[in-house]
C-alpha cells in the first residue's frame, strides 16, 4: 500500500499559462489491465469543469490524463498504488458516490481514489484553487470516474 503514485511525484508543465496546449511530464502509465478503461474514463471526462475551467489540448496526446483550466487541473487514470500517507483508515470524502482521498501538496491539493480500480488521481494547483472549489471539480468528474473504475471495497 505504500507505493508512491508517479503522478504524486510531479506533473511537470512546460506550457501552462494560456489556450495553448499542455505538455505533462511523469504521467501514470495504467497496467496493460487498466488501459481501456483508463481511456474510456479519460474520453468521457467533460469538456469543462466549470468556470475558466475548460478542457485543454495536451501535447503529446495522453489517453491517460487530461487537463483542464489555467494552472491546470490535471486528471490521471492508472497511478500505481497509493499515496504515501493514505491508511486504510484514512477519511474519504464521498461526493457523487466517489470516495477521495485529498492531501495538501504546497499550495494546492491532490485528490486521489485509493479505493477504486484503476486509482484516479486530480491535481489543483494554486491557480486552479482561485477560479474553483474542489468539490466542484470532482462532481464534474464523478460521473466518469463511476462509469469507468470499480470500487474496492464492496
């Protein structure tokens, strides 16, 4: 359980100011297992998340991530294992049916599903924390994350 999530370690953004594209660095690559579904969830995700909050074209294309907003938010399918401070006991916020995990990194938050399959992570940064409330952002991803990962514990 204690296994670092390669996104955790840092999405790196070379281009992430204006309309432009986005170029993500250490995105999680999905077990072959988790692939399809991971591009599913990626495809369904909406094409805005809100207010300033619109999907971004990402370069290279990833079928494992997406980004949305200035900052951005960045959505991954498919990290390996769980975040470093997650314990089975841990409190998860369910919104949407959706259990998340959330933690501060510097200023802003990852939010991640240690108890579904594939594991979804969701970054805001500071930027993004201005334009929009995380609990916003997450029902706007629920619907996708419902229909594309399966919980653990049931």
């Amino acid at each position: 359980m204690g296994a670092v999530l390669a996104l955790a370690a840092g999405v790196l953004l070379a281009a992430c100011g204006g309309p432009g594209p986005v170029r993500l660095t250490d995105v999680a690559v999905p077990a072959p297992s988790q692939r399809a579904s991971c591009a599913a969830l990626i495809q369904a995700l909406p094409a805005s998340l809100g207010d300033g909050l619109d999907r971004r074209r990402l370069d290279p294309p990833q079928t494992s991530a997406a980004a949305f907003g200035r900052g951005p938010v960045v959505v991954s399918c498919g990290a390996a294992g769980v975040p470093a401070s997650y314990r089975p006991d841990s409190r998860l916020s369910v919104i949407d049916d959706v259990g998340w995990f959330s933690e501060k990194v510097g200023d802003g938050m990852r939010f991640s599903t240690p108890t579904r399959s594939p594991h979804i992570v969701l970054t805001m940064p500071a930027a993004a924390l201005e334009d929009a409330q995380p609990f916003d952002v997450l029902v706007g991803v629920a619907a996708a994350v419902r229909a594309h990962s399966r919980s653990t514990t049931a």
